[in-house]
C-alpha cells in the first residue's frame, strides 16, 4: 500500500524530530523536541489524573475511568530511544484506552540515557510493576491484573520488563503490547532499515543516535535485557499484541519478534499498519490511524481481561 494521504501530509509539513547528520547532543535533541510537540487542544475526560513517585524515585501519572470497584492495570511506557519524551506526550492515547477499556493506565516517566543510560530505563519500570502489584496505586487499582505496553523503545522496555518478571519470579504480567518495538540493532541486516532509511519520519541515523546514548558498552548488545532478539529463550512470556507500521525502519524486526514468540508457544495477535509510519499510535494523534489503533489496544485488553469489546 502507499503511504496514508494523511502521513503524506504530515511528513510535508513538518520533519519529525530526530538526529541531523551531525547529531546534537541529547539534551539540545530533547529541547527540540519539545519546542515541536504541541499538547492536544482536546484529550478525552477521565475521572481522574494524578501523579505519583514511586519508592523508587520514578514518577508516574495514574488515569482512573470512571468506576467505583477496582479495575485491572495497564502500565504505559514511552518511546524515544530512551533519549526523548516523557509522560506528557501520550495524553491522547492514555485517555483512549482508560476509558475504552475501563483500565487504570499507568505511564512511567522512567530515566533517560546519556545521563542514565542501560539498564536504568529497564530497572524503574520494573520497580513500577512491583509498586503496583503491592498495591501502591490504591484501592481503585486491582494489584492482580496487570498488563504493559508500550512504543517504540517502551515496546522494547515492556517486552524486558516481561522477561525480567519471569526471570525474577516477579509479579505476573497479563499481556504485553507491543507497537512499532525495537528488538534488534540497525546492522542486523532488516531489509526495513534499508526501504525507510530516511524521509519516513524515524531515520535509521536516529537509531544509530539513540543506540550511541543508551548503551555504554558494545558488549552489551549481546545482552537479552537490551535487546530481545538476542534472547535465546523466550518461552514463558505473557500474551502479546504486536502493531507495526508499514513504513517504519523498526517494521520487519518487530514482525520478526512476533514470529519467535509465537515459536516459543507464546499467543500474539500481529498487525501492520497498512501506510503508516512510525509513531502513528501516540505521537501523531491527530492521523486518522490513531484512534483506530487507540481501538484496537482497548479491545484486546477488555478481552485479555475478560470484559466486553
């Protein structure tokens, strides 16, 4: 399929931030960014948001619907190349699938690389998933049934948080969602990083950038926690959605990750976006996609759940 008119437009009238081809450094890439980002005019009414700092350190935001007994959980994490973006940016889709499917959404302003780079981003939201199967976000928030997702980099953060939690003996996750994820390295050889280097929004000279700020060590891109196309087991993991986007360098290694968890006896539900970009889910709110693929989550998790679509 070609490129959505509606992304066509976008990539027209505004190039997306990302690392120029002499990258600046991360703290001058994050005030770009958000000298660019324009909260939402409208963003749905929930029945409450409020901020938290778990014992930890990490803040998170709670959105409540509107419910008076204990609802299930699901923990949103951020994308960025855990360089950029914070909490803010998902207003849109957070609201979307709190009420949609009648969840506590929980967004996770985890620490950012250089400053804090692998395995800090990892480690706070796992400290979130604890908190909350403690019962930190209170009585509104059944600490029984959790699910996480998040993307872009937070898809790779939920799927680690996934394997650090049965690795540990951890809290039991109910599902994990997955959208546009990086799972593998830009010289792994996906034909995607080639198709969408550049003039698609995400560049793969952006993903060269994050990589040079997350990772501190090349040894580490062997490690499964950073990368989990590296894991060599894979088995015993939650349920996934995976969502990908048609024109995103990121496309074929998420697909390919959905592949390996389906070998591993894991059930996925897999789609590609068809003329979307990377970003489409909660970034670019305002693509007719959006809200579609808002939709899309909220169901799976009424139906992980066991409540009606």
């Amino acid at each position: 399929m070609t490129l959505d008119p509606a992304v066509k437009e976008l990539l027209a009238r505004s190039a997306p931030p990302e690392a120029p081809a002499f990258p600046p450094t991360a703290a001058e890439l994050r005030a770009a960014f958000a000298a660019s980002w324009r909260r939402p005019e409208t963003v749905e009414e929930v029945a409450s948001v409020t901020d938290h700092v778990v014992p930890s350190g990490v803040r998170v935001r709670v959105y409540l619907p509107d419910v008076v007994s204990p609802v299930p959980v699901f923990v949103w994490i951020h994308g960025g190349g855990w360089t950029i973006g914070s909490i803010d940016e998902n207003e849109v889709a957070s609201r979307a699938v709190c009420n949609a499917a009648k969840v506590a959404v929980v967004a996770v302003d985890y620490r950012l690389a250089p400053e804090d780079p692998f395995p800090a981003a990892p480690d706070d939201c796992y400290a979130v998933v604890e908190w909350l199967a403690s019962g930190g976000a209170g009585p509104l928030v059944d600490s029984g049934r959790i699910a996480i997702g998040g993307e872009s980099a937070g898809g790779n953060l939920s799927t680690v948080v996934s394997m650090m939690s049965r690795d540990r003996g951890g809290p039991q996750l109910a599902a994990q969602v997955l959208i546009c994820p990086v799972y593998g390295h830009p010289d792994d050889g996906f034909r995607s990083y080639t198709d969408f280097a550049e003039g698609f929004g995400m560049t793969a000279g952006a993903m060269r950038f994050f990589f040079d700020q997350y990772v501190s060590d090349p040894a580490q891109l062997n490690d499964p926690y950073l990368l989990p196309l590296r894991a060599g087991d894979l088995t015993g993991l939650p349920p996934a959605l995976v969502l990908t986007a048609e024109y995103d360098v990121l496309r074929d290694e998420g697909e390919e990750f959905a592949r390996r968890l389906t070998d591993a006896g894991t059930k996925v539900e897999m789609t590609r976006y068809s003329g979307q970009i990377h970003g489409f889910y909660g970034l670019y709110s305002d693509l007719p996609a959006s809200p579609r693929s808002h939709a899309h989550v909220a169901s799976f998790l009424s139906r992980v759940f066991d409540r009606r679509d």
